[in-house]
C-alpha cells in the first residue's frame, strides 16, 4: 500500500509539472504570436534635463521616433511638448504624440488593432525642479488607438547634468492606461507599465536644445478571454529611441562652452 501510495504522489507531482509547463509554453506562444493588445499609456519619453524653466520662459519642444518589441507591433510617429515656466522651479504644460502602428495581419482574427492603425497620446504635465540635476514629473492625459480609448497618468523622476555643452541624463516613469467606454478588462485592459530612460542633452544655447534619448517600457495588459472565460496578464518589454528638438523663449541666449 505504502508503494502504491507512492507512485500516486509521484504521478500527481508529475502531472502537476507537466501541466505548468503548458500553461507557460502556452503563454510564450501567445506573446509571440502579438496578438494581445494594451491601452496605450499617455506620452512617457522624456527629452528634457531636470532643471526647471525660469518664471516667464516658454519652450517648445519637436520630438521623433520609433519603437516596438520582438513580439510587439511596432510604431513610427512624432510628438510636441509645450512648457511655461511659473517659477519656483515649477513648470506647467501640454503634450501630444501620435505614431503610425504596424502589426502584422492576422486573417484568422479580425480585431482592430491588427494590421495597420494610428494611436494617439496627449497630456497635461507638471514638472518640479529643487535641485538643477533633479526633477519630480506628473501627468494626466489620454489615448485613442484601435484598442479604443483611454486615460492615464505617470510619475517621474529625472536626473541630469546641468552645465556644458554635453548634458546626459536618466529617468525613470511609472505609467498606467485605463480603458474609457469599454469593460476595464477588455481590449487590453488596465495596463501598467515602468518606462527606464536614458539620453543626451546638447546644449550650444541656453535657448536651444537637442536631444538623443533610448528607453524600454516594461508593461503588463490581459489577455483576451479563452474558452472558458478566464483570462491572464501578459507582458510587454518594448524598446524606444527618439530625437527632439527644444527652443526656449524669454531665455537668455548665451552661448555654452564645452569645456564646462
């Protein structure tokens, strides 16, 4: 009896292997199939240093770029960015991003973000700077995609040199996208996500700038409802790079030395 006992604990064990390592084969072919949607995040790249613009300034900022992942539909678009300074190290402003969206066709399943299609992001953002190298964001915004539509906000925190010619800097952004006129778990769902930047601030002016930025978002959405109504999360690990252009106004426009 006891052997008989035995042989069915290790059947059990087995089978309880076996069966964990088809729901993970199974998970790894639904990632790599890029079927499974999300809800775009409002705007997350950052182009920017962390000092703050001086009350009364305005700066405008033109950014490019593109992205995607392995096994993610990838993305070719451009954005705007504008800023007031209202002193106090504080800054106030809006955003807008939108991007072409390939992902490849599937003929056996006629969802809408398969395909071809444009997404859309903006939001309100607000920046505060106590130190000339450091910086806390926040923002509010939205999205629209063929997933549908959606709102988000993030949080930010950005670090960065802030004299010379040569300026790097690191951010790192929490962000999340929340369905709007749909079920909260569907078409993606609520989707979080972890944005981890880094990039290059040239500086010739203290009134213009550009900037060479490079980041990962790392995100999670749910996956569509199987046979059975049950659904899981998936995640996302997509790469970015951008370019951006800053012009500031009501700046002095002093020439940076590189050897500073």
């Amino acid at each position: 009896m006891l052997k008989l006992f035995d042989l069915k604990s290790i059947l059990r064990r087995r089978l309880l292997i076996y069966r964990r390592l088809a729901i993970a084969l199974a998970a790894a072919l639904t990632l790599g199939a890029g079927c499974v949607p999300l809800t775009p995040p409002p705007p997350f790249h950052f182009l920017e240093t962390a000092e703050a613009l001086p009350k009364g300034a305005v700066s405008v900022t033109a950014a490019a770029g593109a992205g995607g992942g392995v096994f993610d539909a990838t993305a070719v678009g451009g954005g705007a960015r504008v800023r007031f300074g209202v002193g106090g190290g504080n800054e106030i402003g809006v955003e807008g991003t939108a991007a072409f969206v390939h992902n490849p066709q599937d003929d056996k399943n006629p969802k809408p973000w398969f395909g071809d299609s444009g997404a859309y992001g903006y939001k309100l953002s607000w920046k505060y700077s106590p130190k000339p190298w450091f910086a806390v964001e926040a923002g509010f915004g939205g999205s629209a995609s063929a997933t549908g539509d959606g709102v988000g906000g993030d949080l930010a925190l950005l670090f960065s040199r802030s004299r010379g010619l040569w300026r790097p800097y690191v951010g790192t952004r929490t962000t999340i996208g929340v369905p709007v006129n749909r079920p909260a778990n569907d078409s993606g769902g609520i989707t979080p996500g972890l944005v981890v930047a880094g990039g290059l601030a040239v500086v010739p002016r203290d009134d213009v700038r550009i900037y060479l930025e490079t980041g990962m978002l790392v995100a999670a959405s749910q996956d569509e409802p199987d046979m059975y109504g049950q659904q899981g999360w998936v995640s996302h690990v997509d790469g970015y790079g951008g370019l951006g252009l800053e012009v500031r106004f009501g700046h002095p426009k002093k020439a940076i030395s590189a050897s500073h």
